[in-house]
C-alpha cells in the first residue's frame, strides 16, 4: 500500500507541474502480464476555452491496450483519428478534417475486494488533424487533453456501475501562418464528474459507456476484450 500511495504522489506532482478530458477507462484493468484490447469512439461534445476562444468540440476513434504492469497497475495506450471543430466568440466556427490522434496513460487499483474497485488514474490525449485555409491564410490546430481522476466500482454481475471526481485541462494550440498560440480551457471549469458503466458480454467481452459532466460535456463508448 505505501509503495502505490507514493507512486500516486509522485507521478500526481509530476502531471500537475508539467501542464494538465480524457475518457478514464473505468475500473477494470487486466493482471500482471495480461492484456485488454478495444475500440473506442469519444466525443467532446463542449469544452470552454479561455477568452475570446469560445468553445471546442472533437470526435475521436481509436483502437486501444492496456498492459497490466502489476495487478494493481496498468498502462493505457491508443492510436486512432480525431478532428477539432472550433467556434470563437465572434466568428464562424472552424473544422479541421480528421487525421492522427493518440493517447496515453495508467490507472492505480488501490482498492479491490470482490464487488468494490477503487482507481486513480491519469490519461493524455493529442490531436492532430489536417490543416486548412482560411482567407489564403494556413491554420493548423492540435487539441491536448489531460486527465486526473479517481472512481470507484460496484460489480452487479451484469453490470458494473461506476463513479467519481476528475481533474482536467485541455490546450488549444493554433497556428495562423507561423504565428503560433495557445489556449487553455476555462481554469475556473477544471473539476467534474464522472459517470458510467460495464455491460459484461462473457468473461472475456465487455461493452463500456462514459459521460462525463460540468467541466466538460463528453462521451465514450468502447468494445473490449481480454487475451
């Protein structure tokens, strides 16, 4: 236990110095040495920026791993497509056709008995879709997702229930041209909540939906497998 309460505070410190929504999994998470497989599509339905940005909004799919370094720890990667629609405040908003996105991240099982789970996580997301002109001017965008959450599980058999608190910050990055800048989303909107659940299909299937409230308005649904 002492050994994962520092690995939470050290890897914590290291997020939050470096810059800080990405869907957080749930609480299932494979073994040691064992893998999830699965295909996930996530929406940012309305995310705030800062200023005179306005919102933003993203569609992304992705095919997803995770990797049980230890039963109690394991490492989230994904690769998929994503695109990013922007609406300024005084302006028509901008949509930027989809290409590569990815993520990253882990999730700490630090409460586990036969029908409760308890799980800290942090996840990162990176789109990158294809650039476009506007007024003979190229604009190029990235969106960069943070995450910190923490959730808690109750096993129904044929379904699993969870919830719980996030931390998040998402960067716009904007280029017109070689003028490059960024913008945070709306710090005074950073805590949220999660909800959602796993339908169990067999011991191996299982079907995953995640809304996610008042910092952010998203939803993922997901096909996993175990092998």
């Amino acid at each position: 236990m002492i050994k994962k309460i520092s690995f939470i505070i050290t890897i914590s410190f290291f997020v939050f110095y470096s810059a800080y929504s990405a869907p957080c999994y749930g609480t299932r998470s494979p073994e040691k040495g064992k893998f999830f497989g699965g295909f996930q599509s996530h929406s940012i339905l309305n995310r705030h920026l800062e200023a005179e940005y306005g919102e933003v909004r993203s569609n992304q799919h992705f095919f997803q791993l995770s990797y049980g370094v230890y039963d109690w720890l394991s490492l989230d990667l994904k690769a998929g497509v994503g695109n990013i629609k922007q609406h300024p405040l005084e302006s028509d908003e901008i949509d930027y056709p989809s290409a590569f996105a990815g993520g990253y991240g882990f999730r700490i099982k630090f409460y586990d008995n036969e029908k409760i789970k308890m799980v800290f996580g942090f996840h990162h997301i990176s789109v990158h879709p294809e650039f476009i002109h506007l007024d003979d001017q190229k604009n190029k965008a990235i969106l960069d997702d943070w995450q910190l959450s923490l959730l808690a599980s109750y096993d129904y058999n044929k379904i699993v229930p969870y919830g719980g608190i996030k931390w998040s910050r998402l960067d716009y990055i904007h280029w017109i041209g070689d003028d490059r800048s960024r913008r945070m989303s709306n710090l005074t909107q950073s805590l949220g909540v999660v909800c959602g659940f796993d339908i169990p299909l067999n011991q191996k299937l299982w079907i995953n939906v995640e809304g996610q409230f008042i910092e952010t308005e998203a939803l993922a649904i997901s096909f996993n497998f175990a092998f």
